[in-house]
C-alpha cells in the first residue's frame, strides 16, 4: 500500500468517527424537540376540543395536554373521544390560532 491510500484510509475512518459522533449527540435534542412538537400538537388539540367549556377546565385540560401529549392525545381523544363518545372534533383541522 502506497502512502495516500493509508492517508485516504484513515481520512474516511476519522471522518466517520466525527460524523457518528455528533449524529449520537445530536440525537437527543432532535427527541426533545419532536417530544415538545407532539406536546404542542396535544395542547392545540385540546384547546380546540373544549372550547365551550369553562376556564378552569380548559386549563387543567391544557396543562395535562401539554405534560403528558402522546398519553393525551391516546387516552384522551382517541380512546375517550373518538371511540366512546363518536365526537371527533371535526373543527381541529384549518387554522390552529382561532
């Protein structure tokens, strides 16, 4: 083997040393932002849901929305809403800031 195929070598094994690296790295802010995402998506969904209700529940309703998103949006209006009830808020989809 010549010198730059040692060099080409080593050059493309540092390289993919440094790439997985910082991919491993950048992996859990990427999980954080996709959990906080989901969690907005669950506060949205239940903001619009109970929209004729009063303060008070609409608050305790955001706030366990926000905290616990995935559970929210399983139990909550899949489960709960959707198939116990039939209601599947049809007004969520179009414009989230109304």
């Amino acid at each position: 083997m010549s010198d730059t195929e040692i060099s080409d070598s080593s050059f493309f094994s540092v390289f993919f040393n440094y790439t997985l690296y910082y991919l491993k790295k950048s992996i859990i802010f990427i999980l954080i932002f996709a959990i906080f995402v989901i969690n907005l998506c669950a506060l949205s969904l239940s903001i619009k849901c109970n929209k004729s209700e009063g303060i008070f529940f609409k608050i305790s309703s955001g706030l366990y929305a926000f905290m616990f998103g995935i559970l929210y949006i399983l139990i909550n209006y899949y489960l709960y809403r959707i198939k116990m009830k039939n209601y599947p808020c049809d007004h969520v989809c179009g414009n989230p800031f109304n």
